[in-house]
C-alpha cells in the first residue's frame, strides 16, 4: 500500500485555529493524518472522528492510540452529523474538518474497486456493510441514465458514447471486474481523447464512484448542518478535489455569508435567515508546487476555510 499522505495538513490546522481545550471533528477520518495533528495540539480538548469505512476507523484508531483521553471515533456518514453528535452528548463544536477526497488505502487496494488501473471486483462502496455496488450501477442502470450520471457527475464529453458501449457490453454478459469496465470505456473513446494525459476511465469511474456513496446529497446535507455546529469563532474547513463537490461548498457558505434572503425591496426582513458564515480567505486555497510535487493527488485539491459568526 502506498504512504498515506494528509492533503494541505499544514493549512488546515491554521485554517481552524485550534484551541487546546476546544473540541474538533474530523468528518473524513479516513487513516487519521488530520486527526493526529489536531490531537498532538489539545489537552483539556476534544477530537471526535467521523468515517463510513469501518476500515478506516480500525486503522486511524490504531494511528492515534496515544491520544486515546481525547479522541473518540465513530462509525458513521457526515451526512448525519447532527444526530452522530447527538448520540454522544455534543451539540457544539470549536471545528470541523472535512477531507472530501477518495483515501489512498480505497484507491490502493484493488480489493476495494475504485482504481482503473487495478483488477477488482466492481464495489466502490465506502462502507461495504450496505448499498449498492458499481456492479449494480452499470449492470443495473438503463443507458440514458448512465449517460447522465457520467456527464453530470464526470463530467464526460463522450458520456453518450461510453454508455451505449456498455450496454452492447452487458447485453452479453454481466460487467464484474474494474479492468473490463476500463477497456469497454477506453474502446468507446475517440482517438483524441485516448491522446490525453489522464486514464480514459478517470472521469465516468469518478462519476460511478458518487452515485455509489451518493457523495453530492452528502455533502450538500453535511454543509446545511455543519454552520449551525459550530460555535461563535468556530472554524469550517473543507477540501474538495473536484467542481461538483467545491461548486456545494462555495454555495453554501456564500449563502450563510449573504444572510437576509428577501427581496431587495421588502421594507423588512421576514425571512429571519442570519448571516452566519464569514470566509477567511477570497479565494480557495491551494497546495503548494512542493506538496503537488510529492503527493501528485493533492494537485486538484482545493480548500475552503469559514469562520461562525453572529449578527
């Protein structure tokens, strides 16, 4: 398995201005690289870690054995923030970090069907104790619909093409393995497109590997709740690695940050939607040549940091 390395760790610590007697959760504890360095920084604190990936819980447990006073892990989906909170006696928080990116350990181990470029069964399920698989996807899903799924969510120039050579494809036998599923889509591709520096199957397996895990509803849930978390100064950090996840991201701090949603000429405000949200920084911030240089994932990653306010 290749070394698991924590995208923008440094700028995510200082995105969140940690407190030693604050408490903090990682909602994509994914194998606690994060979560380490928040804990090495509290001591009266908190540190609660969220993961859908039971392997990952096991895993990041292990890493932060030393930091057992303070952090607590919990197997569940930030989707569900509030009611994971809830059920151990939170109701308020001094941060939260969330990693929006697939782990190296799920891309790494073929086992776990998320890599082009590894043979695997079709799974790409983030907790594989329920839902449906990338198999049910593309076996299961009538053409039109995966044509939508790769262009909405892959964004995928040829999604009409990949998703009529599949279904020839699955016509006569079922599609299993992730390497069968990366040749039906690479012959469906022009020749232009198999000219590009990125893997042909990059961007509908992306696009698969979210209507899985239902990642957008997800994170679109995960930004309605986590603003009202938080307390006065609290801080919000998220890392998205593509569009669709910043576009969610961006939108919903800019509307916690607009406030007031009535129209402009109302003489009053009778919508009592309060400005909540203030961002720390215009513009997402971005890895450094030095990090993309050494972790070639970290080169689409983007981080946006909010802070809680109250008006």
């Amino acid at each position: 398995m290749a070394e698991h390395v924590s995208v923008l760790l440094e700028e995510c610590i200082e995105g969140l201005k940690i407190r030693p007697d604050g408490i903090y959760v990682d909602g994509t504890l994914g194998l606690g690289g994060h979560s380490e360095e928040i804990a090495k920084r509290l001591t009266t604190g908190r540190l609660i870690g969220i993961d859908r990936d039971e392997t990952a819980i096991i895993r990041a447990g292990e890493r932060l054995k030393d930091y057992k006073d303070v952090f607590t892990a919990i197997h569940g989906n930030f989707g569900n923030l509030r009611t994971l909170l809830g059920e151990i006696g939170v109701d308020a928080v001094d941060g939260l970090l969330f990693d929006l990116g697939v782990s190296s350990p799920q891309l790494d181990e073929a086992e776990r069907g998320f890599s082009y470029r590894l043979e695997a069964p079709l799974d790409m399920r983030m907790d594989r104790s329920r839902g449906r698989t990338a198999a049910d996807v593309v076996n299961r899903y009538e053409e039109a619909e995966l044509s939508r799924i790769f262009f909405e969510y892959g964004e995928e120039r040829y999604a009409r093409r990949v998703s009529a050579a599949i279904a020839r494809a699955r016509a006569e036998k079922p599609i299993r393995t992730t390497l069968e599923l990366a040749e039906i889509i690479r012959s469906a591709m022009p020749a232009a497109a198999l000219r590009e520096k990125q893997h042909p199957a990059k961007r509908c397996f992306q696009a698969i590997r979210i209507e899985v895990n239902d990642e957008l509803r997800e994170i679109q849930e995960m930004m309605n709740t986590a603003p009202d978390l938080l307390k006065p100064g609290g801080r919000l950090c998220v890392i998205s690695f593509h569009s669709l996840e910043d576009r969610i991201v961006k939108q919903a701090i800019a509307k916690r940050e607009h406030g007031c949603t009535c129209p402009r000429e109302a003489p009053v405000c009778t919508c009592g939607f309060r400005r909540t949200l203030r961002s720390v920084t215009r513009k997402p911030i971005l890895p450094k040549p030095e990090e993309c240089a050494a972790n070639p994932r970290a080169r689409s990653a983007k981080l946006r940091v909010a802070e809680k306010t109250e008006e």
